[in-house]
C-alpha cells in the first residue's frame, strides 16, 4: 500500500484499525494507572505499544504474551538495581536478547524492549517490582488477546534471515546496555532517552535503499526530537493525548507498510509516553533529552553502518 509523499494520514481502513488498538491499548493503561499509580499505567503503554504490531501477525497469541512477561520480569528486575548501573545495563541488553526468537519469526518488531527495561530502571524505578511487573505484563498480554479475539491478526510475520538477526539483536544488546549503563554511572538525568533513540533508528530493513532508509532515519530523529521537547514542555495530560494521536498515525502507517511515516510517529509516541512518567524541568530538561537524543542517533548510526557492511559480506557468493 502506497501513498504520496504529501500525504499525513495514512489511509483510511489503516487508521481506523490503529484507532481500535490504541483505544484498547489506551484503556488497559489507564485502568493500570488507576489502580497501581501513573508509572505503573507507563509500563503498560510501554508493554502494549512494544507488542502492537507482533501483535497483528499471524502466529499463536502466546508468542507476544510469552514475550511481553519475560520483559516484565526483566522490568520488574531493574527497578531493584535503581543504584547498579552494570545491573541496569545488564538487565536492558537481556531484554534485547530475549527478542531474538521474535526477531527471526516476526522481523525487528520489538525493538523497545530495551526501552521498557531501561525506564523500568531510571525514571519509573520508584513503582517498585511489583507494579513494574503487573504494569508491563498488562500491557503486553492484553492487546495481543484482545486483536486476536477480534479477528484482527491478519498481517503476514517479515521474518529476518539470521545472518541478519543475530548481528541486529546483538547491536541492540551492546548499544542499549552500554549507553544506559555509561549514563547511569555518571548520573546523567533522562538518560533512558540514549535508549529511546538507538532503538528508534536501529531497525533494519529487508530491501531497503539506501536512500529511503535516509529518509527513514531523517524521520525517525525527528519524531524522536520533537517528542522529546514536548514531552519536557508539556503538562502530563496534553503530552499524553498527543502522545496517543502520534500513535495512532504511527500504527496506521506500519500498518500500510510505510516504515518512513510509521517511524517517524511512533517514535514520536514513544518519547511522549516515557515522558509522562518523568520530571521535566522545562527547557533545560527538553535540551538534556535533545542531546541524549542526538547522542543516541549517533550511537545507532554507527551500529547501523557495522550491520550493513555484515550484510553485504553475507550476501557475497
């Protein structure tokens, strides 16, 4: 499915269907919220928006909710390491590395594994393990039950060969373990936003030239920007609903299989939704985000160009 390049919206059955979703998502976060505190309804966004599109292949609903408990786990793990740095590092690399099996099945689809483990263990470390745990889980089992009950699993799985798999989860483990750790053990506020962007931009594409995935990039950075502004900005409530229309534009376009538009928004929702759950300080808080933002851009550029030369040496006869 195509569009023009002008073109906002994605078209219509595509954003109907990703309103569906992000309204169920929206409501199992809520109810999270309400009942166990705001971080604890982040981490079921978090875990929702981390399975969604896994979520819309076809294969059995215990791949995504298998999936999304080992995460919560892991989630539930780094909140207790709120002073380990290594432990945190650690813990956001295994997250990375539990999706391999995905990854091979069902393409880079959830890529901000790490995301949720490193928030886990930075700005949301005060829910606690418990509320981490239930929080994540909800999240991540409720959507894939509910899609698969209403008959909406019916995209085909983008399964990645593993000469391109296994390097791609291992890029994601070392970078997203590495930053967060660094970041941690200098004491560097927000400094999950290094995660939040590696994960956005480092996300390989079967077939991909090299001029759209410039363009993917391009997008990507700067829905991860602009959320990270607005997400320091903005009161809770106002970055929450756009971080909900974000969402909803971002799925409709992963669901009209336009990488460009569908990354670039949803990177956008991603940075919102952390945001929520994080002191801002204004415009010193949404410059120490622009810059890990940019650092974490570099980081996944550099990792990005190690796997296309892999790649290119695995294709050679």
């Amino acid at each position: 499915m195509t569009a023009s390049s002008s073109r906002l919206l994605p078209p219509g059955p595509a954003l109907r269907l990703a309103a569906v979703l992000i309204v169920i998502l929206l409501g199992v976060a809520v109810t999270v919220g309400l009942v166990l505190g705001l971080g604890a309804g982040v981490g079921a966004a978090l875990g929702g928006l981390m399975v969604l599109v896994m979520a819309l292949q076809r294969g059995p609903v215990w791949h995504p909710v298998a999936f999304g408990l080992a995460v919560a786990g892991l989630a539930a793990g780094a909140t207790t390491l709120d002073d380990s740095p290594l432990g945190v590092g650690l813990l956001t690399a295994a997250a990375a590395l539990v999706s391999a099996p995905v990854v091979l099945r069902y393409g880079p689809v959830v890529g901000i594994a790490p995301v949720v483990v490193a928030a886990a263990g930075t700005d949301v470390a005060t829910i606690g393990p418990g509320a981490a745990f239930i929080g994540v889980a909800a999240g991540a089992a409720a959507l894939p039950a509910i899609a698969a009950a209403m008959g909406l699993a019916k995209l085909d799985p983008t399964p990645l060969p593993a000469r391109i798999a296994w390097p791609y989860v291992a890029a994601l483990a070392l970078g997203g373990g590495a930053a967060i750790g660094v970041a941690r053990a200098l004491d560097v506020s927000h400094a999950m936003w290094v995660v939040i962007a590696l994960s956005a931009v480092l996300i390989p594409v079967r077939g991909e030239t090299s001029a759209r995935a410039r363009r993917r990039v391009v997008g990507t950075v700067i829905g991860t920007l602009a959320g990270a502004v607005l997400a320091s900005l903005l009161v809770s409530w106002l970055a929450g609903a756009l971080a909900v229309l974000a969402a909803v534009v971002g799925t409709g376009w992963a669901l009209a299989r336009d990488e460009v538009r569908g990354a670039a928004f949803t990177a956008a929702a991603l940075v919102l939704v952390a945001g929520v759950a994080s002191t801002a300080g204004a415009w010193d808080a949404a410059v120490q985000r622009v810059e890990l933002t940019v650092v974490g851009v570099a980081l996944a550029v550099l990792l990005a160009l190690g796997l296309a030369r892999l790649e290119r040496m695995g294709e050679r006869p």
